[in-house]
C-alpha cells in the first residue's frame, strides 16, 4: 500500500498499491529497468520499500525462482536434492504426485534420477532447481525471467503444472506467449 521505491536515483514505485489475492495469475512485463524485478524483490522481502508497507498473510509459503541458481551440491543425485524437501506434491486436486513423478514429468527420465548432479547440463541444473521450490509446497510463486534459461519443453510443462498449482503466481517475463498461457491479468512497467 502507497509503496515507493528509489534505485540509483530513478523511481522504480510511486505511491504504488495493489491487493494480490489468493490464486491470482499475474504477469509483469515491461522496458528493462523499470522495476519488474524490483517488485518482485520487495515481494520476498528481499528489498526494502523507502516508504509504503507490504503486508504478507500469515498462511503465505513463498517460492522464488530467482535469475540466479542457488548453489547446488555437485555430489547429491538429483533424486535425494528432492527427498530431501519432501516425497510429494500435492495438485490443486488434492492428487498427490510424487518425487519421482514429477522428475518424469519435468524432462528428468528414470535414469537420471541417481545421477549426480554434477553431470547435469547447467539447464538440467535450472529445471531441478524449480523442481526443489515447487517440491517445498508453496502457495505464492514467484517466477523471474524463467523463459531466460528454460527450454520450450521444460516451458510447456511449467505452463501446464502452473495451469495445476494451487496457489498465487506472480511472473516477471518479456516473453509474451508464455505471460499468455500463464496470466490472467497483466501489470506493465513503462519506466
């Protein structure tokens, strides 16, 4: 609410306010360093407001798929990176899919599953890493730039878990087919 955010001397929010309610589908687009990124960053708590407040609900559990891939241990296999989260995930359907399905699901074949991670392709290390954010459950996902360094294959699955999960997404993206498939209303940063 009436949030406002300076960055190197440029307005990035301006007594900016916006309710995002649960389920929500919300796409961001805009001119590089407008601030996209930015919103997302005060979102997580990563980056303070200089004035306005966010409010986070209680029941919150966000995911945030970052630019940047946190470091991965090189020598875990790629099925215990995920045991070590939880054994399932649960659909908006109440179906509960497990580790090893949602592997299968998201280009990883049965036997890369006691692969260590340190062979993977660095995309093969990107796509395990959405698989760990979305393997802890969240109800609030917040995705930057993931068409950047996805491929089209592991983008149409994506497009389809999001058109399953049971939670907010909020997505930072220029590629506008994929905002097409995955958003159901739009804000557009024009500097």
């Amino acid at each position: 609410e009436d949030a406002s955010l300076n960055l190197n001397n440029k307005i990035i929010l301006s007594h900016f306010s916006e309710l995002i309610q649960r389920n929500e589908r919300i796409g961001i687009s805009g001119e590089n360093g407008a601030g996209k990124s930015s919103l997302l960053n005060v979102i997580a708590d990563k980056l303070p407001l200089d004035s306005g407040t966010i409010e986070i609900g209680e029941t919150v559990k966000m995911a945030y798929y970052t630019q940047q891939t946190e470091p991965i241990p090189d020598d875990k296999r790629v099925i215990n990176y995920l045991t070590d989260v939880g054994e399932h995930v649960t659909d908006n359907t109440g179906n509960k899919i497990s580790v090893t399905d949602l592997l299968e699901q998201f280009l990883f074949p049965k036997f890369m599953h006691g692969t260590l991670i340190r062979k993977l392709s660095g995309g093969e290390k990107r796509r395990l890493y959405l698989l760990k954010l979305l393997m802890q459950q969240p109800n609030v996902l917040l995705l930057d730039e993931p068409t950047n360094d996805l491929d089209i294959s592991t983008l149409t699955v994506l497009e389809d878990y999001i058109s399953h999960f049971s939670g907010t997404v909020i997505t930072v993206s220029h590629d506008r087919y994929f905002l097409d498939k995955v958003a159901s209303r739009l804000l557009i940063f024009n500097g």
